[in-house]
C-alpha cells in the first residue's frame, strides 16, 4: 500500500496531500530512507515523521485496507519514539 494512503488510513496524517508536503520537504523516512508518497509500505517497516515540534517513529504491524478509528489505528502500529 502507497505510505500516503496508509499514514491517512492509520489517523497519522490529515490528508494524502499533507503526507505529500511531508515527502517534499524530505520530513519522511521508511526505514532510514527519505520517502515518496507512492511508496510501497511493507509490515514491519520503521516510518519517522518530523512532525512541527516532535519526532515520531514508528514500526507498521498490520497494513490497514480502509479508514480505522483512531483507537483501532493504534493496533496498527508501534511507537518506537515519540519526541
């Protein structure tokens, strides 16, 4: 699944558009690795967003295929940290 649809999917990321501002402004990471929106995300890919004043790390569980809660969301993922 595309990490702009995923990030939105999982209640990371308001829109696909702001996953994609993230991308050009290389705030993005998969695995170490500066992100574009179209890329694939696999289970246990390490995703750091650099967020306005934080960091957050995290490691995909489970790839979601529709919208989830918030709460069920955070069964998706692990926060590796969160700064």
């Amino acid at each position: 699944m595309r990490v702009d649809l995923a990030l939105k999917y999982l209640c990371l990321a308001k829109s696909r558009s702001s996953v994609k501002t993230l991308c050009d402004k290389q705030l993005l990471t998969i695995n170490g690795r500066v992100a574009k929106p179209s890329a694939t995300l696999h289970i246990d890919d390490t995703i750091t967003l650099e967020l306005q004043s934080r960091q957050l790390t995290i490691r995909v569980v489970d790839i979601p295929r529709k919208q989830l809660s918030k709460s069920i969301a955070l069964s998706y993922y692990d926060v590796v940290t969160d700064q």
